[in-house]
C-alpha cells in the first residue's frame, strides 16, 4: 500500500515536471499590433515597400491574420496570413496599392519575445527586394490599428479612347436602290435590206 502511494505521488510529480516544461515551451500568442522593419541586402533604384509597417495580427491556434499599413513610399494598406508553430514565423504580406506588392517573411521568435529573420519582396512591374527583418510587440491591443488615408484603389481596367468612340452608332436604314435597267437597241430587219459584205 505504501509502495503502490509512493508510486502514484512519483507518477504525479513527473506529470506536474512535464506539464510545467510543455507550458513554458508553448509558442506565445503574437496577437497584437507588431511594428516591422526591413533592411534590404542590396540597394535598388526602388524604393523598397517594407521598410517600416505596422501590423495587426490576429492568432487563432497556429494560423495568422491581419491587416497592416506603412508609410513609404506612399501611404498603403495591405493584408497579412501565415502561420506560427515552434516559434517559427511564416507569412505572406500583400499590400494593396499600385503596382501590387506581395513579400514573403519567414523568422524565429527569440527570447524577449521578438521577431527576427529574412524577407523576399517583388511587385507586378517586376522590381524586387530581399533582406531581414525584425518585429516587436507595440501594444496587445488591436483595437489601437489605423489604416493609412490612401487614395481608394481601384480594379477598374485601363481602357483608351474617348467615351464617344464607345456609344452605340445609329445608322440610316440602307436605301433601296432601283434595279439598274439596259437599253435594249432592237434592229429590225426586212426583205428589201441590203446587207453589208463582212470585210476579210
């Protein structure tokens, strides 16, 4: 009985020991506005997007989702997914102006609680970024997120040519043209008619 106690007070001590270990390993919940800065390896004649932006993310079990804005070179707003698992960062940013911009950011969580790694960027036209990138925690509070005041965007496509080339062309009905008639020269010949010798 004593020994069948002893082993139950040993079985609970290793689960209360795991259960501690497990809880401090748990990957923290990034939910919160995260201030981003990226540093490009090299310097391109582009300004680069992602210098500094801010995000509001938003975490449910691994998955992320959130919204973020910046500043360079124009004011803009984007939208962020991706997931963290381990304290491992993976996400997307696409940031909605003109030209489209879409950057890829994959990092580690440190000790303090920071972001921390690489990023890969390019845009509709073709110009393209890589480098780090580092994050930390602003505030907890998402509610705290502003959007930048950017012009609307808009999908409307381009199209040339004045509105006039594209109203619909009302035509005349077709005139109804009188059948063209021959002249018909009748020759009439008689008995008495005093033909000509064809010429050879």
């Amino acid at each position: 009985m004593i020994r069948n106690s002893l082993l139950i007070h040993a079985v609970l001590a290793s689960l209360i020991l795991i259960t501690s270990i497990s809880i401090a390993e748990a990957d923290p919940d990034l939910t919160g506005l995260w201030t981003f800065r990226c540093e490009q390896d090299q310097i391109s004649g582009d300004p680069l997007p992602l210098e500094e932006f801010t995000v509001a993310l938003f975490q449910a079990g691994s998955a992320l989702s959130g919204a973020c804005t910046g500043e360079t070179p124009d004011p803009w707003n984007g939208m962020v997914t991706g997931h963290f698992e381990e304290g491992s960062l993976d996400m997307e940013v696409l940031l909605i102006q003109h030209p489209l911009t879409i950057a890829r950011i994959a990092g580690m969580s440190n000790d303090s609680g920071d972001l921390a790694g690489t990023f890969v960027c390019s845009d509709e036209t073709g110009s393209g970024w890589k480098g780090k990138f580092s994050a930390s925690l602003t505030s907890p509070n998402t509610s705290l997120y502003e959007p930048a005041l950017a012009e609307p965007f808009s999908f409307v496509p381009i199209v040339s040519g004045k509105l006039s080339d594209f109203e619909e062309e009302t035509m005349a009905p077709a005139v109804e043209e009188a059948t063209k008639k021959r002249e018909i020269q009748v020759i009439s010949y008689t008995r008495d008619t005093i033909y000509a010798r064809p010429v050879m």
